[in-house]
C-alpha cells in the first residue's frame, strides 16, 4: 500500500479552485446544488476546501470524447 503524497494532500480554498477552473462563485454554488461540483470540505467556520486530487479528478470527467 502506498501513502498519499504531499501533493495529494494540498487542499486548495474555494478561490483557487476557482481561478484554476475559471467559473464563478454563483457557477459553482449552481453546480454544487446540482450535484455536478468537485467532492469538497466544509469546515466548521464555514469554509470550503477542494482536495488537489479531487479537483483533477473532477476535472478529468470532465472531457468530452467527440464522435467522429
């Protein structure tokens, strides 16, 4: 068994998520109602944190195969 990496753990604020997805505060709280948002953190101040992992791997289903 391995153990994550440092950068498996890193947990980015809900502002750098963003400016890395390029969508707005209202689009992901959209997206998050909608059940479509990366897996997330809420902590107890209210806070959301977005594992770096789960953001690639949000992203990664993300794309879109076109058929030819």
């Amino acid at each position: 068994m391995t153990t994550p990496t440092t950068a498996d753990k890193r947990t980015l604020t809900l502002v750098e998520a963003l400016a890395e997805i390029r969508v707005s505060r209202a689009a992901f709280y959209r997206m998050r109602a909608r059940g479509q948002a990366p897996r997330h953190l809420k902590l107890p101040n209210g806070q959301i944190r977005i594992r770096r992992a789960d953001l690639d791997a949000w992203f990664d289903g993300c794309e879109v195969q076109e058929a030819c």
